[in-house]
C-alpha cells in the first residue's frame, strides 16, 4: 500500500524477489517517489484517508554477517 499525494491510500501491484537482511526485496511496481506504509497495514483500506509519518526501514546486513 502506498500514499497518494491526496492522502489516501493507494494499493499497487507489485513483483516481489527475495528476503534480504530481513526485508523483502520488491523488483518492480513502486517508483523512488512513492511513499510505502511501513506500520499500521490492518488499518490502511484503499481510498482511506492518513497522516503521513516518516519511517525508518534498517536493513539487518549485521545480522546477517556470520
């Protein structure tokens, strides 16, 4: 699910690739400008209206490492 630039939420068709450092890779269907819902997914209904925050996504490459 995605922001529009109205607020309200946007579903959108995407192609997901692997897990990596514990996050999903997405390999198409979101541009750099999208604004993705990190938190609160059960809550975001196509259509609905939000305030946006930002977020913070931490890929785990530490984690990872040996």
């Amino acid at each position: 699910m995605t922001v529009g630039p109205d607020n309200m939420v946007v579903p959108k068709q995407v192609e997901v690739g692997d897990v990596q450092g514990g996050l999903r890779v997405i390999r198409s269907g979101l541009s750099p400008n999208d604004r993705v819902i990190i938190d609160g997914i059960p809550h975001a209904m196509p259509g609905a209206r939000v305030v946006p925050q930002k977020g913070t996504i931490r890929y785990a490459a530490a984690a990872n490492a040996g």
